[in-house]
C-alpha cells in the first residue's frame, strides 16, 4: 500500500496523466503535441467519462495519458472515476497533471482502486504508482486507503479462515500495533457474564461465540464506543436462508470489519479519544442445539427477547453488546452492520442508511459522507412503528411479521439497548460492493467508516 505513492523527487520523471471532460477536451487537444493529438483523434478519443488513453511519445514509449471526467455539472458525477486507472494503466510511475474536480478525492481513489484481494492467488495487477498530487495530505489518504484494504481484506476472506476466532485474532494484531488493551470472553463464559443473546446466537456452532472488547486512549478524553456485528457467516439459523441470499454471507462481519478500520484510522490518527471497539464475534449455523424460533431468552439489559426469525440474529448480537457499552454512559456510541436486506431494498448497496436523534450529528454524517464520498442516508427512528416490535410471550420480538420498512424496524429493536449514552448512531451497512466500480472494486468494501473518521477528526482531532 504506502509503495503506492512515490516520493516527490521522482515526479519529473513521471508519465503525466490529463484529467478531461467532453467539454475540455478540444482546447486540451491542441495543447498536445500534434503526433499525439492524431494518435488520439484515429482512436476516438473524446474524453468519454472513464475512458482512458495511453499516447505514445516520438520514440514510441508511454508519454502520456488522457482520462476521461464526466463534466463539472453532471448530476451523475463520480469524484472517484480516477479509481479506474491502477487497473488500467501499464506498470510505471505516475503523475496528475492537472487537477481532476477533487485531487484529493482522486488521489484517494486512485489509491482505492489499487486493492485487490491476493490472499489466495497471485494478485496480477500491474505495479502502478502515482507521485503524489501537491497540497493533498498524503498520510491522510494512505491512512483511509489502508484502513480500507483492512475492512476488504477481513471481508473477503472466507468463513472457513475467518470465524469468530480468526476475527478476533484481528482484533488483537491491531490492539497489539497501537498499544491498546484486549479482552474476549469465550463461549460458556459468555452466559457466566450475562452476554445471553451472543452466546444464543452463536451456540450452534463449533466455532465458539466470543465477545471482543478492546480499549484505547487517555481515559479523561471524550468516550467513543463502537460496535460491529461480527457474524462470521450468516446461514439464517434454522429459518435458514435460502441458497442465493446465504451465498455472500462471508460479508455478515462487515459491521465488525469497518469499525476495526475505523479503530485503525482513529488510534493511527492519535484522535483525542478514549476510543472502545466491542465485537460480538459468532457464526450463526445449524445444528441439534440452536436457538429456535419462539424461543425466549432474557437480555443483559433485562428485557426478555422472543425469537420471530433466528435469522434476525444480527440485532440480538448487537443488543447485548450494545447494552454492555451503553452501561458507561459513553459521549458517543456508533454501531454498524450488515442487518438487513430491507436496507439495501430501500437505498441499494452503495448508500447505507443511517440512525441516530442527534440532530447535530445527524447534519455531520451527512456533510462528511458527502465529502469523503462515502455516502449515508438518514432514515428516520419512526416511533410509531415501534409497536410493531410486540411479542405476545416477552418483552419485544426480534422479527415483526411483516416485511415493511425492515431497516427502521431493526433500528428501533436496537434502540430499546441504549438509553444511557448521551448520542447515539446506527448504520446498516452492506459491506460489499456487487459489481466492480471505480476505486471499488467487487467484493468486500469500507463503508461509513471514513465518514465517521472524518467526523471524528473534526470533533477531536
Ligand atoms: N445478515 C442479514 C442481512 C442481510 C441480508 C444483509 C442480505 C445483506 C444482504 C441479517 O442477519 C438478516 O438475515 N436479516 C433478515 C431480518 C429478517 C429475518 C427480519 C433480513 O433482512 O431478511
Ligand atoms: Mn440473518
Ligand atoms: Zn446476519
């Protein structure tokens, strides 16, 4: 990753790369050296949003490349197109030489775009590097990329190398780098310390349950406390899912993946935080002693909680630790997970919805989102539909029966966990980029975790 960006005594010797649009393009033209300016007149060339081309200098080598933008007032724009060329550009060292519409955007998925997961293949990408843009924070940009390739790399690893133990080994490699505490409450010890709901969920399988806990910073500074649904793979229990949606729930410790990133922007950063990182870590499988549905079982918080659908697991996971964090009034509480179809109905899988009361933050995630490019939509705790949550055996229903409004229904199951901390957010994250896009390529992805980043930086940085 940080062999990506070359050091800026070697720029001079760097292949230039031209940032046009449809509308800039000809007055650009005429700027190239004519032999040039044909070669890429006989191709085409009309700078097409993400079309890109390599003009050959008079000796024939690599001069030169031009790259397509979509125009300054397309409402479509993509600030990360520039993420397209580490795949299509030959070996070499690389300089922008003019700016794209955000250079540190572009720099930033350039260096996005870079990832691909090598853990079972060779990885073949050619080795492309780009000499950093002048006034764009480098070590910022390497930082989120890093923090993303992370996220990815944890995702995209399969179950069978990234169960519960797997995730929690992670958890610990990253405590160890940045001087932070661990801890992890193991199976059975999970029902001694009152963590019913992750042990029920997790039972079933020979990979036992496990509750992450890791803690980092001055003890005086502002309290920040995040939590990720660690479900190692998500077979739904016995309401089991059926064969194409269980196909990439490799991705349900997405939740626990993006705030790991997050954690290592965060203690990387040296944020004025004291910074708490929970994961409950499980895998959510089938066997003779799994939960059931019309289960009841009684949460760390108190209220009994009845089983609608075992594979509504995510929340039940979440609940209790959402209870354990909520227990030291934090000034700040963010969870995030992969929980719910409903929300990728509702937004698709590259706009996560996002949960909180806090007005103040609300217009913060947002603003960031925006900037970062890392989009988030707010979606409303819609208080009449918390009745919806009803059980006629317990306290609350992890299932409503119908299927409406799926992602704020979850919302508000989890709300019933956090009454202490003075602000509260949620994201129902996808955690996986479906077909490959610029700067994200298909598979596991880095979702709200550089918005949040960012949020945090400006809150206390
Ligand atoms: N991990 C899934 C949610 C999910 C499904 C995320 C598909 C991304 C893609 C979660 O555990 C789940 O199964 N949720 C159920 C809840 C329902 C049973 C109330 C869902 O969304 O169908
Ligand atoms: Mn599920
Ligand atoms: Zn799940």
């Amino acid at each position: 990753m940080h062999s990506l960006f070359e050091t800026a005594t070697a720029s001079t010797t760097a292949i230039p790369i031209t940032f046009a649009t449809r509308t800039t393009w000809a007055a650009i033209a005429d700027g190239l050296p004519a032999p040039a300016r044909r070669f890429a007149t006989a191709n085409g060339f009309t700078a097409k949003p993400g079309r890109c081309l390599t003009l050959p200098g008079p000796d024939g080598q690599l001069a030169h490349v031009v790259f397509g933008l979509d125009d300054e007032s397309d409402r479509a724009r993509d600030p990360f197109r520039p993420g397209a060329l580490p795949g299509l550009l030959p070996s070499g060292l690389y300089r922008f030489a003019n700016a794209p519409h955000d250079a540190r955007l572009a720099t930033l998925a350039f260096a996005l775009g870079a990832y691909r997961f090598g853990r079972y293949r060779k990885n073949e990408m050619p080795a492309v590097r780009l000499a950093p843009p002048d006034g764009v924070d480098i070590a910022d940009v390497v930082r989120m990329a890093a923090a993303a390739s992370l996220a990815r790399d944890l995702i995209n690893t399969p179950s069978n190398d990234m169960g519960p133990e797997q995730l929690a080994q992670a958890a610990q490699a990253l405590a160890a780098r940045f001087g932070a505490s661990f801890t992890c409450i193991v199976g059975d010890e999970l029902v001694k310390q009152n963590f019913p709901l992750i042990h029920a969920v997790g039972m079933a399988s020979t990979r036992a349950p496990r509750l992450i806990d890791i803690s980092w910073g001055d003890p005086s500074h502002p309290r920040v406390t995040l939590v990720g649904k660690g479900v190692c793979f998500d077979t739904g229990g016995l309401d089991l899912k059926p064969s194409g949606g269980m196909l990439i729930m490799k991705k349900d410790m997405g939740g626990a993946a993006n705030v790991l990133a997050l954690a290592q922007m965060v203690m990387d950063a040296k944020l004025k935080i004291r910074l708490r990182v929970l994961i409950p870590a499980v895998e959510n499988a089938v066997a003779g002693n799994a939960f059931r549905p019309l289960d009841v079982f009684k949460s760390r918080k108190g209220p009994t909680v009845e089983i609608g659908n075992t594979d509504a697991e995510g929340r039940l996971v979440l609940a209790d630790a959402l209870a354990l964090a909520d227990e030291e009034k934090p000034d700040l509480l963010i969870d995030l997970g992969t929980l719910t179809g409903a929300a990728r109905v509702a937004l698709g899988p590259d706009l996560p919805p996002f949960y909180t009361h806090d007005e103040t933050l609300a217009a913060s995630v947002a603003a960031h989102a925006k900037t970062e490019n890392d989009p988030l939509w707010r979606l409303p705790l819609w208080p009449a539909y918390d009745s919806w949550l009803d059980s006629k055996t317990a306290d609350i229903n992890n299932a409503p029966s119908g299927s409406f409004a799926g992602s704020i229904t979850c919302a508000l199951f989890l709300q019933r966990f956090v009454t202490e901390a003075k602000s509260w957010l949620h994201v129902d994250i996808y955690g996986w980029t479906p077909s490959a896009k610029p700067a994200r390529p298909e598979g596991g992805e880095c979702q709200a975790a550089r918005a949040i980043y960012k949020l945090l930086s400006e809150r206390y940085g």
